[in-house]
C-alpha cells in the first residue's frame, strides 16, 4: 500500500468548463470548491477530488507531446466509478442532470450492481452498489 498518497484528484480534460461545471455541479448536488478560469473541482470525498480542465488549458501543458485533447472528445478516455448507498437515487439524479445513458442499473458479473452514464464530453460515470 502507499501511504504517502493523501489525496487523490481526477482531472477531466473537458471542451467547455461552464457547461462542465454546471453539469457536475447537477450531478454531485453540490457547488464546485474551486472555479476559477482553467480549473474547477469538486471535493467528493475527504480524500478524493474531481477536477475540470479545459482542453486548451492543458494543451499549452503538453504541448506537442500528445494529441490535442480537442481530437478526443466524445470518445471515452476514462470512467469515474462512484461507490454509493443509493444507485437508485444517483440513477435519477444523472438523468435530471442531462447525463447520456449508457447502461441502466444491472446486476454485473463482478458482484456490483451498476449503472453507466457519460458526461458531455464522453467520459464513462458509474454508479455502483456492492
């Protein structure tokens, strides 16, 4: 185990902060932490943010090292698997919030119960049960 990791933060690479943020906001039924131009977060856990960066944001990063990560959008570059007491609940809020279905709820092979959504710009969210 490495115990020196105290907190982790998924960063999104995404084609429109507002409307990212807004979308998020919906889903996690919460104002973001932190907005300001080039990065919002959500701090979802105690240990766990997830973080909005605007493609061009990180393009002037990475420069000419990767693909421009305009080229990828729609295509799922992650999946954000959110363990929750209520799938039900989360499944209904996603849908209110204009996230794209996927997968209703199922029963997996894994021993999960799970439902999938993508976001706006394609990235895959989970809500799980055990």
């Amino acid at each position: 185990m490495i115990n020196h990791i105290k907190l982790v933060e998924t960063i999104l690479y995404v084609s429109s902060q507002e409307d990212s943020c807004q979308f998020y906001t919906k889903l996690f039924r919460r104002e973001p932490d932190l907005h300001v131009p080039g990065m919002t977060e959500f701090r979802i856990s105690e240990n766990c943010k997830i973080g909005l960066m605007p493609n061009k944001g990180i393009a002037k990063i990475l420069g000419d090292k990767t693909p421009h990560p305009d080229n990828g959008r729609g295509i799922p570059r992650c999946e954000l698997y959110f363990y929750v007491e209520n799938i039900q609940l989360e499944f209904d809020n996603a849908v209110a919030s204009g996230a794209r279905l996927i997968s209703e709820i199922s029963d997996r092979d894994w021993g999960d119960k799970v439902c999938y959504f993508s976001d706006p710009d394609g990235h895959i969210i989970a809500f799980a049960e055990k």
